[in-house]
C-alpha cells in the first residue's frame, strides 16, 4: 500500500486509503489492452451486439485513468466520484452482454426458439430490461453518495446495495435459464452431433457471472460495514475483489469469444424487417393454403349441385316433358288406342 499525507477529517478527501499509483496506471493498460482485442474480434467475428462489452472496457479503462489523476491529486471530489462511479457501473454493461449472449444462444441452437415457453429475443429483452433497472438504482445512489451530509450519503448507500442485490437476483433467475438451456441442448446432443463449441461458450458465461458476484458480494460487505470498515479502507481488497475479477472476465470472452460457437447470419436475431418479410411470407402461404381448401370444398359442392341437378333435372323432364319425349308418349298413346280398336269384337 502506498503511504501518503492525507487530512482525514477534510471534506474534500473522498480516498479512505492511501492509493497506489502504480497499480491504477497498471490496471489501466491491462483493461485497455483487453479493450482493442474486444473490438477487433468485433470486427472479425462481425458481431455487432459486441458494442455491449465493449462498452464495459471502456467504462473500466476510463475509470482507472481517472483514477491515475486523482491518486496524486488527493483533494478534490470532481476527479474522485467519476472515478468511482465508472468503476462500481462497468460490471453491468458485462452483465448485459451474458445475457445477450445466451439469448443468441438459445435462438441459434433450440430448434423451438424458445427456453420456458419464451422466444429467445424476449427473454434477452426481458434481462437487460431489468439490468438496466439495476443499472439505474446503483446510478441513481452516486449523488447522493457524495452529499456532505452524513444521513444522505447513507441513504445512498443504501440505495446503491439495494441495486446490486436486484442484481445479483437477476443473476440467479438468469442461471435457472441458462440450466433449461443446458439441459434441452444436452437432450439434443443424444440424438445429433453439434458442430461448434456451445457448451465451452456456455461455461464461460457462468464463469462470467460467478466472478461478478463475487465483486458484488465485496461490494455489499464493503458498505454494509461502513466506511471505516477492514475493506473499505484496503485498497489490497479493491484490486483482488473488485478490479481483478472484471479483468479475468475480459480476458476470458477474449480466449472464448462468442464469434467461435455463434456462427453464421442464422446466429443473430432478424432484422426488424426481415422479420415482416418472413411473417407476410408465412401469412400469404397460410392465405393460399385456405384457398386452395376452399377451392376444394368449392368443386365438391359444385360437383354434388351437378349431381343433384341432373336428377332433377331428369325429373322435371318426365313431369312436362320436352318436345320429342312428348310426341313418343302421343305415339304410344295412339298406339294403344288402336290395339284397342283392334281387339274389339264385331257386333
């Protein structure tokens, strides 16, 4: 730990530590470093969504570069709470990008397209809804964290440990649909070899959230037990529980990205448009199988009004008659009134 000259009991000191600043330029470079690899496999693997983790690095490798400024400048909360409050926030641009990940996942490799009953996009859509809402709540605490009143910083705190367990319960509802997912791809298997490399891709998302809630859990003990607790005042605690864990997390989707089990334009969801298309296809194929039936149950009827016709027809026939059937009934009439001239006896 570094040692330094700080006033304590001075407002304007947000550090409860002495802060290296060495370690801070040296996190700084890892996650920088971690972030051009995230974009250039971005752009190889074409994988748009991306931008998402993306944005996690960026967030972290900006945080620790405000953090280098503000290790050797100890007064001053301007530099101190962006600082603080890229850092504590970046973990959940990565939460983000877990499950989207899945989400793809279970669009790509479940032949239904959906885990529970639930289309794949909606439960991705569902899941970074609530994220963003985690998100929110831990944002929403920053300024109130940095009042000068002691009641309304604790409040924040409050508000902000309040986020990251919503969180971490989004995390746990989030491995109940990864286990569904596991489980259908694992009856797949028994019955069809698949190609790419889902189940390493799924472990790391495991991993993924395992390590995020172990910065979470640091984090809740870290407020719950004040800012005068053991771990709110090592920064030993910081590096090991909260920045190394995100930057193993990097490293990890960097050996196992995404682009290397999601594979191919059938890996991402449709187009807003291509989906209308795909719907209005579906609609005219169904419109036309209706009136190919109908068409059907049409020249059965027209066959059986034929049928019926003609009997009736044959019918109506024999009731008036027409012109030539009327003469032959005229002809057998005058027939049979001249055998009987014929046959009668002489007087």
């Amino acid at each position: 730990m570094a040692v330094c000259k700080i006033d304590w009991d001075d407002d304007n000191v947000g550090w409860a530590y002495c802060p290296s600043v060495a370690a801070a330029i040296a996190f700084c470079i890892l996650y920088g470093i971690t972030m051009l690899v995230h974009i250039f496999q971005a752009y190889t693997f074409r994988k748009k969504f991306c931008w998402v983790i993306i944005m996690s690095c960026i967030w972290e490798t900006a945080g620790f570069a405000v953090r280098v400024y503000s290790t050797k400048q100890f007064r001053g909360l301007g530099h101190f709470i962006p600082q603080q409050l890229l850092i504590i926030l970046a973990p959940i641009w990565l939460n983000a990008f877990v499950y989207m990940v899945l989400g793809r996942m279970i669009y790509f490799y479940i032949p239904e397209k959906a885990v529970f009953g639930v289309s794949a996009r909606r439960l991705t859509l569902l899941f970074v809804a609530l994220d963003i809402i985690a998100f929110l709540v831990q944002g929403s605490s920053s300024s109130l964290m940095s009042s000068d009143d002691y009641e309304v910083v604790r409040i924040g705190i409050n508000i902000y440990m309040g986020g990251l367990g919503l969180q971490e319960f989004f995390i746990l509802l989030f491995f109940v649909l990864a286990g569904r997912f596991q489980y259908k791809m694992t009856q797949r298997e028994r019955v069809e070899r698949i190609a790419y490399p889902w189940r390493r891709l799924l472990y790391a998302l495991y991993a993924g959230l395992v390590l995020i809630t172990i910065r979470i859990i640091f984090r809740l003990a870290e407020y719950s037990g004040g800012i005068h607790s053991a771990l709110a005042t090592s920064e030993a605690a910081f590096y090991v529980l909260e920045a190394a864990p995100m930057f193993i997390s990097f490293i990890m989707f960097n050996v196992i990205h995404p682009g290397i089990a999601l594979v191919g334009p059938e890996s991402e969801f449709p187009k807003k448009k291509k989906k209308k298309e795909e719907k209005k296809s579906k609609d005219n194929a169904s419109d036309n199988d209706e009136g190919g039936k109908d068409r059907k149950k049409k020249d059965k009827k027209g066959k059986k009004g034929k049928k019926g016709s003609r009997r009736d027809t044959g019918l109506l026939d024999l009731e008036s008659g027409t012109e030539h059937e009327n003469e032959g009934f005229q002809m057998v009439d005058r027939g049979d009134q001249a055998d009987a001239v014929y046959m009668r006896p002489y007087p």
